[in-house]
C-alpha cells in the first residue's frame, strides 16, 4: 500500500465514523418533553418521522429522543446521511458499520466507498440479521432529504419492513421521504412531527433565553418579541443570542429584527460574521468551500499552520460549526451558515473562490483521491483541470460501471468542451444510455456529431453503440443488421467497446432464436475480456448466457451466472439492474420470496431509469405476484397500473400488453373468468404479439397471449380444444429449444387433461412435468397456476392407480414435499371435503361478514367495500380479521378459498 492510498483509506475511515457520531449536544437547548414522551415513552410507534424546513431544531431534538432512549437502556445507533450516500453499495456498508456497534449485530462493515461484492446478497444477509435481532434499539437517519437515489430509498424501504416490532427508525427530513409512508400511517405505526410541533412555544423561547449564559439583558416583553418574529422558528433564536451577545443595545437590535424566514437567517448571519475578528472572519469565509474541515485540509487550502487552533476556538464559541467525528478534529458548518458563507465569499471575494477550490482539489490529488478532485475542480469553475482527470479517470471509471457519477460530471462540463473531445462525448453517452435510457442517448448520439468523425477511437464507440440502442428499444432486427457489419471491423484499440457490441449481439441473437450463433458471439466475448476487460462487460456476459440457459430450461445454471453477472461489478449498481432483476426472477422461481423483493427493490428502480424492457415487465409483474401471495390484492394490481402506465408513457406497447396478460391471470386465480377474459381482449395487440412470436425475449417466454388463451380455456373453458391448442404450443416450443415455455405448456394440458377427466394421460405428462421441474427446481413456475394445479398435485400424491410408478428417487420425493409445502402456504392445494361434508367454522358467519367475503370474492378493494357497505375502511379491516380467523386462513386469497370450500360463497 502507498503512503497516498493509506492515507486515502484512513480518510475514509475518519468520514464514515464522523458520520454515525450523533451532534454534540447544545448545552443551552430546551428538552422537548412532549415530542421525547411521544418518541420515548410507552405508546411510542415504531416509526417516526421528523420533518421541517432547516433551522426548527430536527437534529436536535432527535438527539434529545437518542439521550432518552440510551438513559432507558436501549441502545441507539446513529447515522448522519450525505449527498454520497446516493450509491445504494456505499449507503449498505454505512448502515453495516452503525448496525455493527450493537450487542449481537457486530460484523465486519462494508467498503463505505466501493460497497460489497453482491449487493443484493449482502443486504439480504444485513436485513436478515436485523430482523433477527432479540434485543429493542433505535436507529436514527438524519438529513434525509439528502437521498434521493431509488435504490438507497428502497434499501431504506426493506430496512423498515425487516425491523422487529420492538425497535423504533427515527427519521430526519427536510422533506417528505419517498418512503411510501401511506400504509404506516393507516396502520397507526407512524408518528410525524412537523414544523409547528418543532417551533417553541413563548414558554419555551423563555427558558431558551434564561438557559443561556448572555450578558444580554432581555426583559420579559424582549422575548416575547422575539418570539413573536420568529415565529418560535429555532435557528433564528440561535442566531439572534450570538448576535445579542455582541449588541450594544439588545433592544434596538430586536427592534429592527424582521423579514422572512431566509431574511432573518441572512440578517442574523451578518451579525454574528461582522462581530469576528478579522483573521477569524477570513478562516470562516474562506474554508465554506469545503464540506468536510480537517486540520490539514484547511492549512493546505489557506496556507497557514493554525487551523486546528482556530477550529478549536470556533467550536468553543459556537459560532455555527458542528464536531463530526472523535479523535483527530474533524468538523462540518451548519448547513444554512456554511450556505450563507459561500454566498458571502462570492460577494466579498469574487476571485477567491475557484482558487480555493483548486488548492483543495490539489490536496485531495496529493491524498489519491480523485473524485473529490473533480468535484471541486468543477466547483471552482477550473474545467480545464476538471476536463483533465476526468479524462484521465473517464475509462476506468467506465469499465466499472461507475456511470451516474460520470454522467453528473460530463453534463457539468460546457458542450463546446465535449465537442473538442470524441472520446467524453462518447462516455457521455454511454453513461446516459446505462443511467437515463436508449431514448435519451439516442438523442444525444444525432446531435453529438460523432457518427460523422473517422478517427478509429471513436468509431470504435460508435460500432458499439448504434446497434446497442437500437436494441434496448426492441428494434431487434435493424440491430442486428447494424450490429453484424460492425462487428466485421473487430478488434479495434478499444477493449471496452468491442465486448460491449459482442456482448450485445450475443443477446441480439438469443433474441432472433440463434443461439448457435449467440453463443458463439460469447465466446469471442469472453476472449477479449481476457485481454483486458471490465467488470461492467463480466456482467454482460454472464447475464446474456444466463438468458440462453434459462429459456432452455436449466434453472440452477442460469441462476448461477445471473448471480456471478450481479457480482462481477463488486457492488456498484449502476449498470447492474439487467443481471439484478434476472437474479430476481430465479430466486422468485425457486420460491425464495424475500430475496426477490428485495432484490427488485433495489434494482427495478434502476431498469426503470435506464428504461430495460424485460427487466421492467418481469420487475412489476413479480412484485405484483408477491403482493398477491401476501393477500395484498390492491398493491398487486397498483404494480400492473405502473407497469401500464409506464409503457403508454415511454411508448413501449410490449409492457401495456403484458400488463393486461398478468391481470387476466390475477382475475383467474380470483375466480373471476369473465374479468380474465376481458383483459385478454384487451391485450389483443396482433402486430406485437406476431412480432413476439418471431423472438425470445425473456419477459414473456412463458408470458404471451397464445398462451395466456389457452390458460383460461383450460380453467374456464372448452378443456378439449385447449388440450389440442396445447398440444400444438408444446410442439412449436420443443422445436425451437424453449424448453422452459415447455414445461409451463405441459403444466397446462396435464391441468387441461385431469378436468376432461382423461386422468391416465393427465398423470403421465404431470409425472413427466414434476420430473423435468425436479431436476432445475422449478417451483413457482407450478404454484403460480393456483388451484387447478394444486389439485392435480393433490390428486398425483393420493397415489391414483394412474399414477406412474419407479419414484423412490428421494431427491424427487423432497421436492414433491417442498412443492407440496409452497401449494398448501396459500391453500391451493384444491382439496375438497367428503361428498356431502363441508369443512366446520369454529364459530358462524354474521350476515355482515357473509357480505364482506363475498364483496372481497368478487374482487373488490377494501376502501371499495368500505364504500358498498358505508362503514370505515378500519371496520372492514376488522371484518377481515375476523373471516380469517373463522376460516383458519391468514390472507385474502386464502379467505376466499376457504369459504367456497364451506359453501359460503359460490
């Protein structure tokens, strides 16, 4: 390791410690007994939210509660958020090194600044430890309104879902967090303190003013002045006590203190600035450029020796400067002050700004940190030294799929700049294509000029690119026309863009049904990843192979290259959505739930940006069967609207399509047929389902209107022409190699053949069916066909005289067991009392219920039932409680099986 790397890494140690080291106490600060009750005491919830403009004393009073907490022996843990922990890697390893100081939760935190190897996997294991946790803390996320990144709000997300009920999330926010708030709130479990809880009270203000040391007189009316003006707002009585502590005449100042809120902080910053000495006022201006004040950054960026002596002082003096850290001192301004100074320098000294900024951006080069060099290359203006490491860092930065932190950079440079250099033009639109979607690239690419330049460098990017995104926009055909010519014109001196386009046309030609071809393409791939490849191009590979193998039917193979694709880029999750929410879809087939939704929390977000076709409509519509199966039937057809809405918006028909194929199956489960048959219709687009028909894309190898028809004839409809149809499905998949579309076909004529009653030949292909599925794991591709299915398994193990013989394989009978288990965790296993016998309630019906259960048979929502019935949504919350207790069911589906099966409902 170098001396600069040590240092560099020993930085990095310093920040992320600073950051989970909650503020400093204010000695002088009022205990906010109410709010502390409300958090603290014996009815708290077990979320919390504080929101409200800066300076209304969030971070404070959020220390008060973490006091309490500590005093009433619960640990605490605290986390100080930043603009930086946008990256959902670096945002994981923070929590694992808060998490880390608590009883029963130490491990080994995270890279802060790369992030582990496998995110989904590590958060996973992360949330698991958590909500496995015996012990109550509270954990406490301040300045949240710093995150904006879907990724980290969805880590937040799951981290919310996997606390245990005796632990409290304290939140602190400018702004309404895009937590989806909404069902915490209804359930009673959030408590939000806002503005005009967080203003003190003229009870308060006084004993504000009379628990701090002034040599200000203040009379009674002074104060109630005050607090008049500032309208209780916390900051601005703060800055009014260091301004009155150096005002000769307290009542004149008050007496003129006035205007908004952003007036007043301004006014008062003034004071408390124009009462330093020189040499102090001077540090203050001048080190606002920084975001993080270090002894030795702040000697190094002024020139002199004394700065720990100064920060010391100005801690001393309160004067707006708060400590971050133990040990070496390390500090941080306020937000509005440091705001405040920043805007004062540019006033005071307008040249003195971009040198700072260049001096800084010096030590942090000296210190082998080149991202914070960039930004504050960039902060003072100096493009040319920014243009410089940018291009110096551009390709590796690249190649590791570090692209949302490029594209921010790129688009921070003037265009003319760009212009004169090919090679940032074209990472500029790589990073665009990969962070904001083909569309947008595309765009990009017209007006960049690039596609008339001859030099080989950017030709090579352009060989890449041109099919690349015709590709991502489902133009699959024109891609690989473009795509075959340019790859005619390989190697060429750019390693990273020659795996891409071979990389690309390997799906381009799974996609077409070439996979001799496709695979050959990946091996040409992969040899020139040997020659210098990136992590980005690693994942490429491997997720495109991923797809050949699972339309193919070998589950357990593509599951390991999705994971070996997603952990490839060691963590950093743009770029990555494509292998993520592959990975998903196995583990959702292997039943493994959890994992599925908190893989797609995090990187369906991300395929949403980038716009990813497949990987959007496999996202929603595994989200909306996982609501489904935890009997949240709303949010299960809320994720099918976004699905639709988002493909009417980016004019992607495929996903509107798809969308209404996976309602038509909701509504079938449901028992609905002629809803079932009505959204069919509705998907009925025949041009993109002929163009469907010629491709494989993944998202509806098994999800396509031929065979979603011949789903409902086989429930619903005329069982011998949907055998026949089946038949010749089955026929078409097997000669083009598709054998996972296949095995869902024989599914569906073994269910087809058991309704007709040809049971012999319904139990030999289900026979041959469970042994295929056995083989790969399959399990959901099975359970997810709800009853019938499970009533054909049912019937299967009752050991029926048709029932093929030679199963003492006891690999085979523990999957029939897990297959067994997934079928009978939500009650669709399709068994049926003794002729004459229906199953008896532990206690009868009321007519309300009867009324409820019907209602919810038929599809409707809660607040849709609270609206029929004209009582609360809270009282058809108790209903259902209810039902399901009756019944000895815990989800609506379950309810709605159940009372068929009494007789209850038809």
């Amino acid at each position: 390791m170098t001396a600069s790397t040590g240092r560099a890494a020993a930085a990095q140690r310093q920040n992320l410690h600073a950051k989970l080291v909650p503020p400093a106490a204010v000695p002088s600060g009022v205990p906010r007994s109410a709010i502390i009750e409300a958090v603290c005491g014996p009815r708290a919830r077990r979320f919390v939210l504080v929101r409200a403009p800066a300076g209304f004393g969030k971070t404070t009073t959020m220390r008060e509660c973490a006091d309490h907490f500590a005093a009433l022996g619960v640990p605490t843990v605290w986390v100080t958020l930043d603009r930086s922990d946008n990256d959902a890697s670096r945002f994981l390893g923070v929590l694992e090194a808060a998490l880390a100081t608590l009883p029963g939760l130490e491990g080994e935190a995270g890279d802060a600044e790369a992030g582990p190897a496998g995110l989904g996997s590590a958060a996973l294991q992360l949330m698991r430890r958590i909500a496995s946790h015996p012990e109550p803390f509270a954990l406490f996320l301040d300045d949240f309104e710093v995150i904006h990144e879907p990724g980290v709000q969805s880590l937040v997300r799951e981290l919310m879902e996997s606390l245990p009920r005796w632990t409290h999330l304290v939140i602190g926010s400018r702004n309404l967090p895009e937590l989806r708030l909404g069902r915490l709130r209804a359930q009673g479990q959030l408590l939000e303190v806002e503005a005009d809880q967080l203003r003190f009270t003229l009870d308060e203000t006084r004993e504000f003013f009379a628990g701090l040391s002034t040599q200000a007189a203040l009379s009674a009316e002074d104060v109630e002045q005050l607090h008049a003006k500032t309208e209780g707002w916390a900051a601005a009585l703060w800055l009014a006590f260091l301004a009155l502590e150096r005002s000769p005449s307290p009542a004149s100042f008050i007496a003129r203190f006035s205007g908004t809120d952003r007036a007043v902080a301004d006014y008062l910053a003034e004071e408390v600035l124009a009462r330093q000495v020189p040499a102090v006022r001077d540090f203050l201006l001048r080190t606002s450029v920084l975001k993080q004040l270090e002894p030795g950054i702040c000697d190094f960026v002024l020139e002199r020796k004394d700065s720990e002596v100064l920060l010391t002082e100005l801690e001393t003096t309160n004067a707006m400067l708060v400590r971050v850290g133990e040990g070496e001192p390390s500090y941080r301004y306020h937000a509005m002050f440091g705001g405040f100074l920043r805007q004062q320098l540019a006033r005071e000294q307008p040249d003195a700004g971009p040198r700072l900024h260049r001096r800084a951006a010096d030590w942090y080069l000296s210190h082998g940190r080149p991202v914070p060099a960039i930004d504050h290359a960039l902060e003072g203006g100096d493009v040319a030294l920014a243009t410089e490491l940018i291009e110096a860092n551009a390709a590796s930065l690249l190649a590791q799929g570090r692209l949302r932190i490029l594209s921010r950079w790129l688009e921070a440079l003037p265009p003319a700049v760009l212009q004169e250099r090919p090679e940032l033009m074209a990472v500029r639109i790589w990073a665009v294509c990969f962070t904001r979607g083909s569309r947008e690239a595309s765009e990009l690419l017209a007006r960049s000029g690039l596609a008339e330049r001859a030099d080989p460098r950017t030709r090579s990017h352009l060989l890449a690119l041109q099919p690349l995104l015709l590709a991502m926009r489902d133009h699959f055909d024109e891609a690989y026309a473009a795509g075959r010519e340019n790859l005619a014109q390989l190697p060429t001196d750019n390693a990273f863009a020659d795996m891409v386009l071979a990389n690309a046309m390997t799906t381009m030609a799974a996609v077409l049904g070439r996979q001799d071809e496709a695979r050959r393409l990946l091996d040409s791939a992969r040899r020139r990843q040997g020659a210098g490849g990136s992590s980005f191009n690693i994942m490429y590979s491997e997720a495109a192979e991923g797809i050949i193998d699972l339309q193919e039917g070998r589950l357990r193979q593509a599951a390991a290259r999705f994971k070996l694709a997603l952990n490839a880029t060691e963590g950093q999750t743009h770029g990555n959505a494509w292998a993520g929410v592959l990975y998903a879809s196995t583990c959702y087939e292997a039943n493994e739930l959890v994992q599925t939704a908190h893989l797609l929390h995090v990187y369906l977000p991300i395929a949403r940006d980038v716009q990813l076709t497949d990987e959007m409509i496999s996202g929603y519509v595994l989200l909306s069967r996982i609501a489904f199966l935890k009997g949240d039937v709303d949010h299960a057809f809320q994720a099918l609207t976004e699905l639709e809405y988002l493909g009417h918006q980016r004019q992607l028909p495929r996903l509107v399509a798809t969308a209404h194929l996976e309602r038509s199956r909701l509504h079938l489960r449901q028992g609905h047929a002629t809803a079932a048959r009505e959204e069919l219709q509705r998907a009925d687009d025949a041009p993109l389902w002929q163009q469907a028909a010629q491709l494989r894309m993944i998202a509806n190898d098994v999800d396509y209107l031929a065979l979603a028809r011949l789903r409902w004839e086989a429930v619903a409809g005329d069982a011998a022409e949907a055998a026949r149809g089946l038949a010749d499905e089955i026929a078409t998949a097997q000669a083009g190699g598709r054998e996972r579309r296949a095995l869902k076909l024989k599914l569906l004529r073994a269910i087809t053949l058991y309704r007709d009653e040809r049971r012999p030949a319904a139990f030999t292909l289900f026979h041959e069916v469970l042994r295929t599925a056995s083989a790969e794991g399959y399990l959901r591709l099975l359970v997810d066909e709800g009853l019938p299915a499970g009533a054909l398994l049912r019937a299967y193990l009752a050991g029926a005289p048709e029932r093929p013989q030679g199963e003492g394989d006891p690999i085979f009978q523990e999957y029939l067991q897990r297959l067994r288990e997934a079928f009978a965790a939500e009650n669709t296993l399709g068994e049926t009392a003794a002729a004459g016998e229906a199953p008896q309630l532990a206690e009868p019906m009321t007519r309300k219920e009867l009324r409820v259960i019907q209602l919810l048979a038929e599809g409707y929502s809660n607040s849709a039932i609270a609206e029929k019935l004209f009582v609360s949504d809270s009282t058809v919350r108790t209903h259902l409680r209810k039902i399901n207790t009756k019944l000895g069911v815990h989800s609506r589906t379950q309810a709605v099986a159940m009372a068929r099966r009494c007789g209850l409902i038809e």
